[in-house]
C-alpha cells in the first residue's frame, strides 16, 4: 500500500499523526498572533495569540474568567 513513499515521507506522515493526537497545542482558526510591542508609556506587551475579533464576547479567551 505504502511501497511508492519514501521512508522519509512515511515518517513525516506518522510524526504528524503522533504530534495531532498527542495534543500538541495548535493555533486555532480564529486566532491571531499578535507581535511584542512597546506601548506608548514605555511597557513592554510580550507575544501573544488571542481570539479573532468578530463581535461575538462568549467565544473569547478571557469570557467567564
């Protein structure tokens, strides 16, 4: 079934398998990476993935924290 793949291409297909089923933590779809930035009073903002705006409070992050 697998004859014409490569080794390599076997591995990488069941590296992947392993990683989406161990829970490896992935960007969701809505997300957005936001970048580390400086604020205007000199406050450094670190990295950051938050929820995509849409106008919609029940499917953010911080909802019912």
């Amino acid at each position: 079934m697998f004859a014409f793949l490569s080794i390599r291409t076997i591995i990488a297909i069941v590296a992947l398998a392993i990683m989406m089923m161990s829970g490896v933590p992935t960007a969701q779809a809505g997300d957005v990476h936001v970048r580390g930035y400086t604020r205007s009073n000199g406050t450094y903002v670190e990295p950051h993935v938050r929820s995509a705006p849409d106008g919609i409070v029940e499917n953010n992050y911080s909802y019912g924290r």
